[in-house]
C-alpha cells in the first residue's frame, strides 16, 4: 500500500494544478460564443484531454523519480511547463489576452519540448508519455492563433 501511495504523489500537483485552474477559468470559458477555427473539437473534449495529460506529466516525472533520475533541470522544466500552462488557461480564458496568450504559448511549447528531450534522455519510457502533450499544445497553439483572428 505504501508503494502504491509513493507512485501515486506524482499525480497529485499535476491533477491538482489542472483542477484549480479548470475551477478558476470555469466561470470565464464562453467557448461557444466565439468564432471557432476548423478542427475545433467540442468543448467536453477539453478537460478529458488535460486530465490525461496531466496523468502521464505525473507518469514521466514519478517514473524518473523512482528511478532517482531528477536533476534540477528536469525538475525545473517540469515545474516551469506547469506554471506556464496555468498561467496559459487564465490569460486566455480570464483576461481573454488571445494574441499575448498565443505568444505564451509558443513559450510552453518550446518548454515542453525541451522537457522532453531531457525526460526522454534520462528515460525512454518518460520522454515519449509526454509526446501526445507535445502534439495537443501543438493542436492548441494553432487553436489560440485561430481564436485570436476569428475573434
């Protein structure tokens, strides 16, 4: 039980980040009022998608740190990419800063892939969980552009 609870604590700042910020964004979402851009999926698809992001964050990072494979730069890119992201969905979504949001970004893009590159370096199991986060922020960033030309 204790194993259990020690890979469990690597889920919890991701999921808990992803549900303070889905909370303090919820009341300022009007995704259905605005202009959407071609492949836009449904506004449910959202938190499903983030929650298992969230999840395989959690997955990589507990996997390299079971392995004791954390430095302090995985540790500040991993941490780094979560703050970015928060601070994402707010000016986006609270402030509706769409073109600073789409600069933004680009920033956690680059973050994340760099994140990558080096869980992947140390494990390859915890770079490639992180691969399907590369392409949803890939997705979202042309979605951000999108929102801020239509709207």
């Amino acid at each position: 039980m204790k194993k259990i609870f020690s890979k469990l604590k690597y889920l919890v700042l991701p999921l808990l980040v992803g549900g303070i910020v889905g909370f303090i964004i919820s009341k300022f979402i009007q995704y259905d009022n605005l202009n959407k851009p071609f492949l836009s999926p449904p506004q449910l698809a959202f938190p499903i998608v983030w929650t298992i992001l969230y999840i395989l964050m959690g997955i990589s990072f507990g996997i390299l740190g079971e392995k004791n494979l954390l430095d302090s730069k995985s540790k500040f890119l991993y941490y780094f990419q979560l703050l970015i992201n928060a601070l994402w969905s707010i000016f986006f979504f609270v402030f509706e800063w769409r073109l600073f949001a789409f600069i933004w970004i680009i920033l956690l893009d680059i973050v994340v892939i760099f994140m990558t590159i080096n869980f992947y370096k140390k494990n390859k199991l915890a770079g490639l969980l992180q691969i399907p986060y590369i392409i949803w922020i890939l997705f979202a960033t042309y979605l951000n552009f999108a929102f801020y030309l239509l709207n």
